[in-house]
C-alpha cells in the first residue's frame, strides 16, 4: 500500500487555526508520536495533498481532498482525458470536493490532481468504477470498522497507555486492513469524539469540558466564523492524519454515528439539537464524502438531496456491486425520535430497507447500521430497553431504562424480521458503535421465531477507542446479548482495537474477524495479523 510523508501536525494544528490558535484549546498535546508507525511501504508522492477520501459507485465518483495551505485557484481532477473543477468547502482555500459522473463502469481510471496555474499537486493515481448492476462478478470484499477517531492518547508499551490509540497505530492498523485489497471500505461511525454536553447526558443543559475550552459559539454558524477554526482543530486532527492517503484508490463509505453529531448518545441531547446538526454535517462536507445516488434508494429520503449537497446522501447510503452484493448503509441518529410513535430511522428510510431487504436482482444484501443489533451495554440509546443492574453487574430490563421509547425495538424487529424472511439468502448485519469484536446469530426476537433463517450479527471492531471507553469501562459490563434475544455466540465480543472483512462469492458468504490487545501483543503483530474467527454463511 501507498506511503504518504509524515505530518507536521503542529503545523497542520497551526494551519487550521489561523491567528485564533492560542485561543483555542489552550494547552492541548501537538507533539506527533513517534517510533511505532506502520513500516515502510512503496512511496507515492502527496505532494500538497494532506488527505484523500474517494467512493464511487457504477458511473460516479466523489472524492474529498484537502491541502497543506490554501490554494489561490479552483483545483482541477483530470479523469482520464476528461478534467473536472473542484469545488470549494468551507471558507479557507484547504478543503475541496470532486464530484464526477458519467464514467464507464467497471474499469480503472487514472486520476490527477493539477493547481489553477496547471501544476501538478500530487503524483497521478488510479481508481475503479463498481461493475454495473446487470454484472455477475464472482468475488466482493469489504473491510468494515468503527470508532476510529479520538483526540490522541500516549503510548509507552504494553499495558501503558493513556487515552485513544495514537494516530500512528490506529493508520498501522488501517493499513494491514488495506493489505488484504478490499474492493470498498465502511468506516461505521465515531469518527470524532467532542461531545459538547456532558458524557452522562444529564438534563442540565451543562457543557463538557471540551466545549468550553474550545469556545465555540453555539448561536453562529460554523463557516466564516470561530467555529470553523475550532471544528478543524478539533475534527481535523482526528480524521486527516489516521487516513492520509492511503486510501486514494479505495471506495469508502464513511457513515455518522452519536459522536459524530458532537454528542454521547444520552437522553436529553437526541433528537441531536441544531447547532450539533451543523457541525455534523459541516464535519462530512469537509473531511469525508456523502453517499452517491443509486436507482433503488429514494431521492427523497432525509437529508437525501439537500440543496446544499445536490443529489448526495448525507446518512442512508447504499453500495452495490453488480448482481453480486448490496450494503445499505443507515445512521440512526440523524432521524431517531421519541414518543409513541419513536423510530430511530425515519419510515420512508425503513420503507426503503424493507423493500430493497426483498428485492429479488442480487445475490446477498447485508445491513450496516450505525448502532448496533445483537448486543447491548446497557445504554440509552440502544434499540433494547435493558439496563445495568449494579446489584449483579448483569443486564436487566426489571427496571425501566429512563426516556426509553419502545418504538425503537419495534422498529428492530421489523428490520430483523424482513431479513430472517430472505429464505434464499444469508441475512447478516454489521454494525458500528459498540467497540468490540464478535459475531453472533439471532435466533429468535421477542416473539419473532428466526430458527428457519437466522440473522448473523457482527460487531466490525474499533480502531482508536481509549481504555476509559470499552464498555466494561465506562459502563460496568462489557456488550452483551439483551433479553430480548436468543443470540448464539459464535465469537463472544472482544474488547479489542480491530476489524472485519467481509468476502462475499456466488455460492455464500466468509467473515473474517480481526483483533489485536494492546495489552498484551507487541506492535508489530499488527503487520501480520490474522483472523481469529472466521465465518462462512452459506
């Protein structure tokens, strides 16, 4: 895989502030950690380019780029013989989108990046189109994760570290997940964590910490003003830096999660509140790319075809894959509500992924949804009503989990129900937001008999988490199959930094199951890792 020049972050800290940056965040570690990067690797030349973030489908592509300082003119992307002008996000002249349509499926186009003056501003790279949908392609792979972001931790060896993994371990991780060349990557939420209000959701109304050391002014918007310096500061470094880009040739599908609206997932600050909104979509628009049309999903579902955004996807995205394979992507807090009629995806979205869940024309469709189906930590906004009981330290729904909406696992069930009904498929979930790793299968869901076509359930792996942030942490028990379920564990969760890869052929589908404890294998086991359970579903 590609090698990219280390980072100065403290300039790129220093960039992002502009004369604001002794205001902000006053005291905050900007040394880069050395000395346990990922090894060596084929060099290509980044040039002015910090970061590099594509996803295609058959015809489409939309990269997100930004650079080491601004530029004077609009950039432009020449594809093939074809040179596409770049379009400009936020105010600073660093961070641009490309936006292409019209290409031939299923092929490798050559890709470069040139300045307004012709110049080049990295070295050329290639990138391929999905195969069309009527296609029969024999093999798909896809690399899934969560929870990568995280202001950085220190690292002094086994079993002495200090808050998320540092950015070189967590890019050393990613790249040994590349060094299986999957054909399109999910990074399932968690991409960022400042959560503006407190971490135990209380009703107060108090900010966090974070939000106050980093001044942000809730009552502006974020371009053009102090908010913008203070979101690169604190988003940016999480984001730019763990991916670089070493993604450029590979399709990602980055979806949003809690943390990504600036928020723990707590009662009192979801339904998530404006500015948090703002920030959400200010952080995806700059750093990570939206999900591109496809034909089966609805231009009219939320925050689907903004005008901001023209025809892009904010939080419900689909990949496809020829005949061979369809992902729907969902996030579920963008649209999750309360009350008695509460949902977590809006009903046009579950109308979608019911209809598409039994849509004949492809060969294994699979969910990815941001919060996770299988497990529970005991946490509000979780699909299940279960909570800790801190008399056992087991889950228990004998008491009610308070502002919990039933309509949520009601929703849970009709999804899950839909896919167990896919007799001539495998129905497999792979979900974000719970920092662990495992796999289990659903075999029954309240009422809702799955033992004739059980719902495997996977839980993808995180790559950044902290020590204070695996549930058994933070929570007093680790994930754990709610009552609501009769889960068979093939691969109970662990609670270590990771990832999954999905192969999907005509005959079935293998999941592969990768995890590394950091307190206890060296560094460099990360360079040679392998499953520690594999799945085949037939």
């Amino acid at each position: 895989m590609p090698h990219t020049r280390p980072m100065d972050r403290r300039r790129f800290l220093a960039q992002g502030a502009g004369a604001m940056g002794a205001t902000f965040f006053a005291g905050a570690p900007l040394d880069l950690l050395t000395g346990y990067g990922p090894p060596p690797q084929a060099v290509w030349d980044a040039g002015q380019v910090q970061h590099l973030l594509p996803t295609v489908s058959e015809s489409r592509m939309l990269i997100k780029a930004s650079f080491t300082g601004s530029l004077a003119g609009a950039p432009r992307l020449r594809v093939g013989s074809r040179d596409v002008l770049g379009r400009m996000n936020g105010t600073d002249g660093r961070f641009w989108q490309f936006y292409i349509t019209g290409l031939e499926p299923g092929r490798s186009h050559e890709l470069a990046l040139v300045a307004s003056n012709g110049s080049s501003l990295c070295e050329p790279w290639s990138l391929s189109t999905f195969p069309p949908t009527d296609a029969r392609p024999e093999r798909f792979r896809v690399l899934f994760f969560t929870c990568a972001g995280g202001p950085e931790g220190t690292y002094e060896g086994i079993g002495d570290r200090r808050g998320n993994l540092p950015t070189p371990i967590r890019n050393r991780l990613l790249r040994r997940g590349l060094s299986f060349e999957p054909d399109a990557v999910v990074a399932n939420g968690d991409h960022v964590y400042w959560d503006l209000h407190t971490w135990s959701g209380s009703l107060s109304g108090e900010l966090s910490q974070r939000a106050r050391t980093s001044n942000f002014d809730f009552a502006a918007s974020v371009y053009g003003t102090r908010n913008e310096a203070a979101l690169h500061l604190a988003a940016g470094s999480q984001i730019v830096p763990v991916y670089g880009t070493d993604f450029r040739s590979t399709p990602v599908f980055f979806l949003q999660d809690d943390h990504d609206h600036w928020e723990n997932d707590a009662a009192g600050v979801f339904p998530v509140h404006w500015f948090q909104l703002q920030m959400a979509r200010a952080t995806q628009q700059l750093y990570y790319p939206e999900f591109l049309p496809d034909a089966n999903r609805p231009s009219h579902l939320p925050w689907s075809s903004v005008s901001d955004r023209g025809d892009l996807s904010e939080s419900f995205g689909t990949i496809r894959y020829g005949d061979l394979a369809e992902v729907l992507l969902y996030d579920v807090r963008r649209t999750m509500s309360l009350g008695p009629r509460a949902v977590f995806v809006d009903p046009t979205v579950e109308q979608w992924l019911l209809r598409r869940t039994g849509a004949p024309g492809v060969r294994h469709v699979v969910h990815a949804p941001s919060n996770p189906m299988g497990w529970s930590a005991g946490k509000w906004g979780e699909w299940y009503p279960d909570v800790l009981d801190e008399d056992t330290g087991t889950l228990t729904t004998a008491v009610p989990k308070p502002y919990w909406p039933e309509g949520w696992l009601a929703q849970h069930d009709r999804l899950v129900g839909a896919m167990s009904a896919m007799r001539e498929r495998s129905p497999l979930v792979v979900s974000g937001d719970l920092h662990a790793i495992g796999l289990g299968t659903m075999q029954r869901a309240g009422s809702l008999d799955l033992r004739a076509n059980p719902v495997t359930s996977v839980l993808s792996g995180p790559v950044g988490t902290s020590p204070a942030g695996f549930p058994s942490a933070v929570r007093g028990i680790g994930s754990s199959p709610p009552a609501h379920l009769d889960l068979d564990e093939a691969a109970p969760p662990r609670e270590h930094h990771g990832f999954t890869l999905v192969d999907f052929t005509r005959d079935g589908i293998v999941v592969s199951l990768f995890g590394w404890d950091v307190n206890s294998e060296p560094l460099e086991a990360i360079d040679t890792l392998e499953p520690f359970h594999t799945a085949e579903l037939g």
